[in-house]
C-alpha cells in the first residue's frame, strides 16, 4: 500500500513541469522519440472502438448500450483509422479533458482521433497510466489550440513536441504490475461499500414509504387511494395532482456548447444534476458558478426549494440552501397551502419508483413538466404531516449517517488511486520490492479480507492528512 512504499534514492528534476522530479535513472524525451503515428485505414468491416474520457479505449456497442443513442458514424468507415491491440490512440477534441488510452482491440476508431504506436523499450499500458493522469490533459491542454475550449486540438505534429518520462521497460512492467493489483484491491473494497449503501438505502425508502403511504397510526381505517402507485390511503386523507399542490420550476440552460468558459467563474452558484443525487437531504454547498452571461440562459431557483432530476437519475431529491441556477434536467417545486415542503420531499423519495415507470424510454428516459405535475399524491393533514417528517428524520437519522460515511470513504479511495497512479508513473514512490510481494498475494478473485480492508482504510486515512 501506499504507506508502505518508499521513494526511489536519487531524484533529479526533470525540468518539464507535469512529471516534476523523476529517479535519476529515468530518461526524460520527447513524444517524437517514443511514438509513432498509425495511419492505417482501408479496413471497413472492423468492429467499431471509441475513445472516452471516463474510460479509454473501449468497444462502441459498450459505450451504446443501455442508451437510446445510435451509431454516428459515417456509413463510408473506408477512412476510418485502423488501431490494434496496444496502440495508444486519443481524441484530438478531448485530449485536455482526458480522452486518451491504450486499446485492448483490434478495430477502427474516427478519423479525427489520433493513433500513436509505441516504440521498443516502451510498455503502451504504462504510457495508458501515465496519459491517463490530471497532469497530461493539463500538458495536453497548454498544448491544444482553437477558437473555443470546444474547439480546441491537440495536433499529432504538437503531441510529438510533449515531453514523457521513460523508465527502463522492467520498470515500465512493474509499475503496470503494481497499479493493476492495486487497481483490484480498490475496486473490490468500493464494490463491497457501494454494496452496503444499497442496503442502507433499501432501508430507508422502506421507512419512509410506509410512513407516508400509511401514516403512524396502524389502525386508522383505509380506503383505496385511486392512486396508480398506492393501494390504500387512511381514509381522511385527500389525493391531489402535483401542480395542485406545488408551483413548479423548470430549470434551463440555452447555451451551447455548454463547456463554454466565457459561462462560468462568477458569482451565481450552478448545480448541476450529480449534485442532487450526492446530496443526503439539503444542499449546502456547490462545485460551479455562473457568470452574468451564463445567468442568461439558465434559471434561477429561490433558497428553499425542492429539487428533483428529470434527466439521467431521474428521481433524485434534495432541498436547496441558497439561491442556485439550475440546468433543463432538473426541476424545482414550491410547495403551496396544504403541503408541507419536507413531507413533498419524503413522498418524492417514495414515488422515485413510480417516476422512473412513467419516464419515456424513447427520449433517454426524460421526464417533463406536465408528466410530472400530473401525477398523483396522497396528502394527510399539515399536522400530520410534520409528525411524519419528525419520525422519518428519527428512524433514518443514523441510517444518513452511515451512508454519509460509505460514500466520503468512496471518494477517498478513488483520491487515493488517483494520487497513487500519479505517485508511481512519475517516479514519486518506487514500487520494486512491492511488486515481488503484490504477485504472491492472491489474483484478486477472493474478497478482501479484514487485514487488507485494514490496510486500505489506514491508507485512506495517510490521504485525509
């Protein structure tokens, strides 16, 4: 683990500002000398690949599946650029957000992605690592040139001018060796955390569905709710359509392309829609901000509001803090008379079902305004309705906090493999020795035992000092 790795025994600077100091034996030299490009076309029949920043190098069935998206490619692929297992290729748009990654397929990839072949004495899945961090697609970024972010370019002519670190090739294998098992270890630990939240998380829609679908009193007399979600309702509550019962926001943002920087840095908070499902319950802080231009196209929501997305993870709720602009894939309601807003939250949570069942799988599973204020709910007393809130709060409050937990441990570990990868592809920590021990250990089959789950979270903790 990283607490146990040391760094090599003679640094020196290796004068390119990206990879910092590296061993002193390492070699420092430009692209040029490392690759070279791959034009190879002419090979129409080849499976389709496709370079991802999330990802790499990856099959298009996979980056297609699951979605309603179809193959843009042109039905003319004869120049379409043939790339084979090993080869580094990268997106010449995307290199400075991190499209870039060593295939593991044989395939063609788009003619406006570049495809780079390493050279003897170079291990394409260490370049993978090294490519793959923060600091290249900084380099590549310094590196790109166009008119807009949207437009910018990283040439094979300027590629070849970025200078690399170069290890000798056993010490390419073995950094690769190293990250890989560690890569296993990390996964099966989050896999195992993500695992317990869907747990916890069961039990707690669990709680809060039978509390307002039924209330808390098990005796009350029901009736049937009419409701397409709900059988029965305690007889004198009431069923109101949501637009009856809150004024709904919709979110919006006109703009395109949306990465536009001449948006963003100013003083209005924009959250997007991953920051909804990230929250436990309120939203209290924000990662982004909009300028005046970019508070032009979008839309801003009162402190206080209720959130919901429409687009992506439909469903997920979350109670807005301060005044905030929003994008079109969320929606916000303000609850009016009868309805207290955080019992609308916990029915939310409750219809998340329901909502996901009624979304068109035709538009990506979108769903609008008038869909959404259609649908029904069932609607007690205001009193009641804040008992139901306290005991919610109640019954769900070490459960928030547990999950809490989980998933700040979850972003540690993926900061701790990032820090690693970085750490060790440049040369910070020497992981030799480690590698002679890591390949006696077990394949990564078996689940982790309390030992290594010991090791990780202590390793977690070195990232939190």
């Amino acid at each position: 683990m990283i607490a146990n790795l040391k760094p090599y025994p003679a640094i020196k600077d290796s004068g390119i500002e990206w990879l910092g100091e590296v061993p002193e034996h390492w070699r420092v030299v430009p692209n040029r000398a490392l690759f070279d490009e791959i034009k190879d076309r002419d090979y129409p029949d080849e499976q389709m690949l496709s370079v991802t920043i999330k990802h790499g190098v990856i099959l298009q069935t996979d980056l297609l599946e699951g979605t309603s998206k179809k193959d843009s490619s042109n039905l003319d692929r004869s120049h379409y650029k043939l790339i084979q297992p090993g080869d580094i290729a990268y997106n010449k748009m995307r290199a400075w957000q991190g499209a870039v990654g060593v295939s593991d397929f044989r395939g063609i990839i788009s003619p406006a992605y570049v495809v780079q072949r390493p050279r003897p004495g170079g291990y394409s899945r260490y370049f993978h690592h090294l490519f793959r961090m923060a600091s290249f697609a900084k380099e590549a970024e310094r590196w790109s040139y166009g008119i807009t972010s949207d437009m910018w370019s990283l040439r094979p002519e300027h590629f070849k001018l970025i200078y690399s670190c170069l290890p000798p090739l056993p010490e390419q294998a073995a950094i690769v060796c190293y990250l890989d098992y560690m890569d296993k270890r990390i996964r099966k630990y989050i896999r195992a955390r993500q695992k317990l939240i869907k747990l916890l998380e069961e039990q707690k829609q669990a709680i809060i569905h039978r509390a307002v679908t039924r209330g808390l009193n098990p005796d009350v007399p029901l009736k049937p709710s009419g409701v397409e979600w709900l059988c029965d309702m305690p007889e004198h509550w009431e069923v109101l359509r949501i637009k009856q019962a809150t004024q709904i926001l919709r979110g919006k943002f006109t703009h395109r392309p949306r990465n536009d920087p001449s948006l963003y840095d100013g003083p209005y908070p924009f959250i997007q829609t991953g920051e909804v499902a990230r929250a436990t319950k309120n939203i209290t802080d924000y990662r982004q901000t909009l300028n005046e231009r970019g508070l032009a196209v979008s839309k801003m929501f009162p402190a206080g509001t209720l959130v919901m997305t429409i687009a992506a993870n439909i469903g997920d709720v979350a109670i807005l803090d301060f005044e905030a602009c929003f994008p079109d894939s969320i929606v916000g309601f303000v609850p009016q008379n009868k309805i207290v807003r955080d019992y609308l939250y916990y029915l939310l949570i409750a219809m998340k079902p329901e909502l996901l069942r009624v979304a068109p799988v035709n538009t990506q599973g979108n769903l609008n305004v008038d869909r959404i204020g259609s649908q029904r709910i069932v609607l007690p007393p205001v009193k009641e309705q804040q008992d139901i809130i306290h005991y919610i709060e109640g019954q769900t409050y070490k459960l928030n906090i547990t999950i809490e937990h989980t998933r700040r441990e979850i972003e540690l570990l993926r900061e701790y493999r990032t820090r690693l990868i970085a750490d060790v592809v440049t040369g910070k920590l020497d992981v030799r020795a480690a590698v002679t021990d890591s390949s006696e250990e077990d394949d990564g089959s078996k689940a982790l035992d309390e030992n290594e789950q010991f090791e990780i979270k202590e390793d977690i903790e070195v990232i939190r000092s």
